[in-house]
C-alpha cells in the first residue's frame, strides 16, 4: 500500500515533535532535581541507551520465538504428511 503524502507528512511531524518532546523534557528534568543541563543531557542519554539496549533485546527474543514457531510448524506439516 503506497504512502500518501499525508502519511508522510504526519510521520515527520511525529519525528520533529518527539526531538522537541526529548529536548524539552530534558529542560524539565534539569530543572526539577536541580542539576546542570549537561548533567541532565548524560543521564537522559542513560535512560535513551538503556531503552534501546532493551528493544534490542525484546527484537532479538521476538525473532527466537518465529523461529522455533517456524520450526514447529515445519515439524507438524512434515509428520501430518507421513514423515518422522
């Protein structure tokens, strides 16, 4: 299904607003517990690895389990057909 203009343009306001949401929540976040911007910059960078490091590993579970679901049901096609 081709993307519309539309879709597009949606999809790079959600970008450009998710930049502007980070960068004022890391304005927010300095202000709140009282500590410089470049400190809060290196914990927000913290949290923003440790978030990837977690879809990374949610990805990689997520390609185990259609694995062994691809696996299994290559197993099951095989034995219905009279094979071991």
């Amino acid at each position: 299904m081709p993307e519309g203009r539309i879709a597009v343009c949606l999809n790079w306001a959600a970008v450009l607003l998710a930049y502007a949401h980070w960068i004022f929540g890391t304005l927010v976040f300095s202000s709140t517990l009282f500590i410089g911007t470049l400190d809060a910059v290196a914990v927000m960078a913290r949290y923003l690895a440790s978030a990837l490091l977690c879809r990374m590993i949610l990805l990689v579970e997520l390609a185990g389990m259609r694995g062994v679901e691809e696996v299994d049901t290559a197993r099951l096609s095989s034995v219905a057909a009279g094979g071991t």
